[in-house]
C-alpha cells in the first residue's frame, strides 16, 4: 500500500498549521454560511410580508401561516431557521416566535433607517448573475445594471431609501450652504442615473415649488419611477427621462446630484462634464457615494465588505460595460472621486460630510 511519505523524512520543513487556528477560522466560515442561508430566508420573509405579520405579536407558525394563508410546515422550517440564528427569539413552553421591535425596525419597517430586508433581494441578484459573472473575470467584459435579474432595481430602492429619507433633507442637503434656501423659493433639480426615483421624491416632497428632472438610461425603472410618483402625488413637478448621464435636459440647474450611480457609469469624468455644462453658475453638484476610505487597509471593516461584495458584481461590470471603463468601484473613497470631479473641470470639491454608510461630496464651479 501507498504510504505518504512526511516531508519531514524527505528533508524539508512541513508547513506549520496550527489546528485550533483552523477551527477558529471553520466555525467563523460556518457562521457566515448561516448567515448567508439565514439571508434566503430574509428574501423569502420579505417577499410574503412574513416579518411585518410576526412584528404586529408573538405567534406560533401556525398562527403567522394562517394569517397569510400560507402552508404551516414551511413556516416552521423558515421560522426555527430564523430562530436558530438570533433573528427571532423562541418560547418552547408555546412554541412562539417573537420578533422584537428593535429587530423589526430592522426587518419588518420599511420607513426605519435601520431597514435593511431589502439587500437580501440585492443578493439574490449576485447568485442569479454569479455564473455570468465567473465568466467575465476571464474575458473582462462588462455586464451592464439593466442585464441584472429584475428583483435588483426594486431591492437597489428600497435598500437605499430609508438612508435618503433619513438623511437627505435633514442632514445631507443642510451640509449645502444655500441650496435648502433656493429649493425652498423654488428652483430646478435634476438627479442622474435616479434609478426607481426614490431620491427625487424625497426631494419633491420636501420643496414643492421646485421642479425636478429624474434621468436614468433603464427604461423600466424610469417607469416604475414614474408610477412611484404618481401614487406620491409628486408627479406635477417631478418628471422623469430615460436616457445617459452624458446627454441631459436642458438646463440650468441649481442642484445637479448623483445617488449611489457615479462610480457605475464607464466615464464618470464624461458624466460629470455634462452635468457642469448644465449647471447654474452658483449651483452646486450633489455627489452621495457609498461610505469608504481611500486605501483597501482602511476599509476592512463588514461594510466595506459589503460594498466590495456589491461592486465585484453591480457596480464594476456596469462600469466596464459602457464606454472608457474606468470601474471605480463602489468603495472609490474620497480622493478618487475628488480627482473625477476635478477632471471635469469642478475648482471647489469637497467631502461635505459622511453619515451611516455614505460619503456626501459638494462640487461647485
Ligand atoms: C446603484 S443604482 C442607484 C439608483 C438610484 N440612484 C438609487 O440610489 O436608488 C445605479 C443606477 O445608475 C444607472 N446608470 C448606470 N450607468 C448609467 C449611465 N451611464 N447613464 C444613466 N444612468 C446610469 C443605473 O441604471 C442604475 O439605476
């Protein structure tokens, strides 16, 4: 019988592993892959309205099966699941889930700045594309947002919203000497690459004598952004196009802004230029990128890794399949997106301040 023969016999070291290492490492590997199973059962529970149902009382699976006339079994199967990794507690004296509110302002509110149900449909989108994806690493082709699975454009929304419509009123546009003033008069909006057009409603609701422009080259989230508005009742002063942030409506504008979408576009300088050709002389450029440092040592944190996740699959082979392909990368940091607006011609950027998970920059003529 073949022995293997120890390296040591044959002369040289054998490499050291130590084994309780090895373990630490597997049962923190295990605990990701809970996680992750842990995060189709979220998909599916925001899918059917399972969290807000369990969020209103405690209920046995039965009970929440009823409530949505769903089938009990696979209630109990999704529920001991969610129980077992801490998201809902568990009473075995009545078999009932809880779900506390602290952690329905987690999955089950909507409107809660801490929501965050939503990325589970972002994630389903990166396995629906992961093999397209593979393929891409060897070729270096792009993959452009509109090629994605459709359950992205919705999940990218209602990821995002909460964030703006914590922030973007209250705290992001206050970080703009003069702009809240001029909105509040009335002025002229436009927001580029506004996906499903949740930060154009926010705004629009908030400065109802202005007027605002929504662009965005997906034809069918600039329909969803449209019905969107309608049902705001926002719709008489938020319109909405399709087409690329290299060929916008006429201007000026008083405020030109980019949500979570620069560092996806090929030519982000070629954006930006366009917009400075349409920007009122004392307008301002509002940039909101996703929270980052400006070296990889300084972003090692699970955000980051987050974002870096969301960046290998979105945002990169966005970038990469429209023209010039620079791929930013959605943790660019705020050196390199100071260098695009700069190349573009902007002499006044600056980081106007940071929140949760953005980075908010201010660009001027
Ligand atoms: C991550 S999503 C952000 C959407 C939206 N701003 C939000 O925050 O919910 C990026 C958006 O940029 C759009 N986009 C990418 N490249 C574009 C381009 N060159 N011109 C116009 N829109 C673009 C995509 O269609 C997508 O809607």
């Amino acid at each position: 019988m073949e022995t293997l023969t120890p390296e040591v016999e044959s002369g040289s070291n054998p490499p050291a592993v130590d084994f309780e290492k090895v373990q630490d490492f597997a049962g923190r590997v295990l605990g990701d892959l809970a996680a992750a199973g842990a995060h189709a059962l979220v998909y599916v529970g925001d899918q059917l309205g399972l969290f807000k149902a369990l969020a209103e009382a405690p209920a046995t699976a039965e009970q929440l099966a009823q409530k949505l006339d769903l089938d009990a079994r696979y209630v109990r199967e999704w529920a001991s699941g969610l129980a077992a990794i801490g998201y809902f507690d568990y009473d075995p004296a009545n078999g009932t889930f809880t779900l506390p509110a602290e952690r329905a302002a987690v999955l089950a509110d909507e409107s809660s700045p801490a929501f965050m149900a939503a990325a589970s449909s972002v994630i389903r989108t990166m396995y629906h594309s992961a093999d397209e994806v593979a393929g891409i690493f060897k070729t270096g082709e792009g993959f452009g947002w509109h090629q994605h699975h459709q359950c992205l454009f919705r999940g990218t929304e209602r990821f995002f919203r909460p964030g703006y419509h914590t922030f973007l009123v209250d705290d992001w546009l206050q970080q703009l000497p003069g702009v809240s003033e001029k909105l509040s008069e009335g002025g002229r909006v436009l927001d580029i690459g506004c996906g499903h057009g949740a930060s154009t409603i926010i705004l629009a609701q908030a400065f109802p004598n202005s007027s605002f422009v929504g662009v965005d080259y997906h034809q069918e989230s600039i329909d969803a952004a449209r019905k969107a508005a309608e049902e705001a009742g926002v719709s008489d002063r938020a319109e909405f196009l399709v087409g690329s942030a290299h060929t916008l409506p006429a201007g000026p504008f008083d405020l030109i802004c980019y949500f979570d979408c620069l560092h996806d576009m090929g030519d982000p300088v070629g954006a930006a230029k366009a917009a400075r050709g349409v920007l009122k002389a004392d307008g301002s450029v509002l940039l909101v990128e996703p929270l980052a440092e400006d070296r990889l040592e300084n972003n090692l944190n699970p955000l980051s890794a987050m974002f870096y996740a969301g960046s290998t699959f979105l945002c990169t082979p966005c970038s990469k399949s429209q023209e010039i392909g620079l791929a930013l990368g959605a943790q660019a940091g705020p050196g390199r997106l100071t260098g695009v607006l700069e190349s573009a011609g902007f002499s006044n950027v600056r980081v106007a301040t940071r929140s949760m998970a953005n980075l908010i920059l201010e660009a001027k003529l």
